[in-house]
C-alpha cells in the first residue's frame, strides 16, 4: 500500500509541470471557441450574422459571428434580432435570413 502511494505521488509530480506552467495565467488565457460546423442544413431556412461586439472591460471591439438553421423565417428572424442586441453598441457588417439549399 505504501509503495503504491509513492509510486502515485512520484507520477503526478512528473506529470504537474507538463500540464501547466504557470495555472493562475492558464485560468485568464483565451481559449477560442470552436469553428461552426459546416454542412448541409436539413432546416428550411439559413441565418448568417456578422458584426463587432463592444467589450466595455477592455473598452475595445470584439468580432462576433455565427450562422443557424431554422424551421421558419419568423424563427430565423427573430434570431437576428437576439444577435443584434448581443452587439451591444457594436457595429453590424451583415445579416441574412435564406431559404436553406
């Protein structure tokens, strides 16, 4: 049992420095999202959105964009407009709702 101990201790003494350098700076590090799938949409209707997103802690713009599939245009409609208000005070570059396909 008490080797068994030393043996565990010993592989996450090895292992703690690998996974993280510095864990207060790993906490605050960005970590982008992951990329939208791409494919087909099996919904009757396609919403693209794109824009800028005002950060008021760093007092800066932040790109924001995303694209759906909707049932509806009145759902993909009101889609846009959720997005509109996330914006903020930001500026938007484009917006569209098409029939998918």
């Amino acid at each position: 049992m008490r080797r068994a101990a030393l043996v565990m201790i010993a592989v996450l003494a090895c292992a703690a420095p690998a996974a993280a350098q510095d864990p207060i700076t790993d906490f605050f590090r960005y970590k982008p999202s992951p990329a939208p799938v791409a494919g087909d949409c099996p919904a009757a209707w396609y919403g693209e959105f794109s824009g800028q997103r005002y950060d008021t802690f760093a007092e800066t713009y932040r790109p924001f964009a995303a694209r759906g599939c909707f049932e509806t245009e009145l759902a993909c409609r009101i889609w846009q407009q959720q997005a509109i208000t996330h914006l903020d005070r930001g500026p938007l570059y484009y917006t569209r709702c098409r029939p998918a396909g």
